[in-house]
C-alpha cells in the first residue's frame, strides 16, 4: 500500500479506542462492553413508553425517520440516541448506493420491560444505543454489509452480532467514539471539497469501509494532489538552499 493510500485508510478507520477481533458471533465480553460503555456514557436506561417519551421530550432521543435508503419494519419505538441515528442515516445511504437496495431496520430502542424472552439483561436497547438490522436474503447485499460493519467494529466505534433468533444484526454504537470517527471522516470530506484538483474514484476498499455514502465526495485525488503539491514545495525550497550555498 503506498504512503497516501495508508494515510488516507488511516484517517476514515483509525481506531478511537481500542480495538478487538473482528466476529459476527457476539460474546458475553461484548454485552459487558456495551453496557459498560452505556453507563460511562451516563445514558438513562428506558424501563417502559413513558420513560421513552420523557426521553424524547428531553432531547436525549431523536426520532429516525425512513426515507429513499432506509426502511422502519414493525419498529414500536424509532427513537434513538443521536449517534445511532447518523450512523443508520450514513450507513443506509452508502448501502443503497453500494447495492441499489434500502437498508431495513427492525428495532431501536425498547424498554426493558417490552424486551424479548431471550434479550441479555445487559442490553443497551433501553438505553438507546442499539439498532437491529434485518439481514439481507442477497448474497452480494449480505457481504457487502458484513464487511462494512465488521470494518467499523475494527475501528472501535461500534460492537455487531449475527444473532439467530429472530435472525438480525444487533449493532450496539458507542456515541462518543462513533461521533468522533464522524468528525474525522467529514474533516476529510472538507478537504476534499476545498481542494481546486480533479477528483478521482475512491478506492474500493476504502469506501467499503467508510460509514458515509460512495456517491458523495470521493477524497482520494484531493488528498494525493495535497500532499504531492506539499512534497513539490519541500523539495523546491531544498534545491534553493543548495543553490544559495553554492
């Protein structure tokens, strides 16, 4: 990987904490990090409706609302704290560009006391930092958001598992690490779009794994023209020097 290609891919998926193995399985050291990090986050955990409401009247919930990329399937409460709503915002809108396809939800927050039989005690859905997501039946759909989900748990900012029953995606996000993995991916967009120099298509691999959408600015020409235009400054202040001591 050339130098500007590894800084680029470390600006959209660096780290904001520490990172873990990528799976899909879940654990219960997974359930304990999202809870953890709830309570650190001081987020109030929804015992019933009214405390949703409370919550929403609050301002610490916002209400999701589907549009061209995203679909609410049987969703009771489409509420969620504000860092889960631009992910699923960002993430629908890169999906549908990605496959042509509309990214469906089926669950965000949910009182503890509307949880299923089988929901962890430590889930963070009353806390509103989870979304549910409905696998896709397309091979192609179903890899493509694996890969970019499991590319954003590698970065730290989010925890996924392939659950079973019902079959769905648990996706618990970490508001403080997701919102400023956010920052870093929209600084590079500012770049992108101030700089005068002709766009090129950003790397595959790349938009596989930033959460915003592959139609939008692509970076990679910008960023190159930048860092080229710096090197072509450096080395010709250089030649001066020479020049000067001879």
């Amino acid at each position: 990987m050339t130098g500007w290609r590894a800084l680029l891919l470390a600006l959209l998926v660096a780290p904001a904490g520490l990172a873990h193995a990528s799976e899909l399985a879940g654990s219960s050291a997974s359930m304990r990090r999202q809870n953890s990090i709830a309570k650190e986050s001081q987020l109030t955990f929804a015992r019933d409706a009214d405390d949703v409401r409370e919550e929403v009247d609050s301002g610490a919930l916002a209400r999701v609302e589907p549009n061209d990329d995203l679909v609410l399937s049987d969703v009771s409460q489409p509420y969620a704290r504000a860092e889960v709503k631009l992910f699923v915002e960002r993430l629908a809108a890169q999906y549908r560009a990605a496959t042509g396809a509309r990214l469906v939800v089926t669950s965000l927050t949910r009182p503890s006391g509307s949880q299923p039989r089988n929901a962890s005690p430590l889930s963070v859905h009353p806390a509103g930092m989870a979304v549910d997501l409905r696998i896709p039946a397309v091979r192609a759909e179903r890899a493509w958001l694996e890969e970019t989900l499991l590319a954003l748990e590698d970065a730290g900012v989010l925890d996924v598992t392939r659950e079973k029953r019902p079959p769905h995606y648990h996706i618990a996000v970490f508001p403080a690490r997701y919102r400023a993995h956010a920052a870093r991916v929209d600084s590079v967009r500012a770049v992108a779009r101030d700089d005068s120099i002709a766009k090129a298509p950003l790397p595959a691999r790349v938009v596989a794994r930033a959460p915003e959408p592959a139609r939008e600015a692509n970076v990679a020409a910008p960023l190159l023209g930048t860092m080229s235009a710096a090197g072509l400054a450096i080395g010709g202040l250089a030649l001066r020097r020479r020049r000067r001591g001879r």
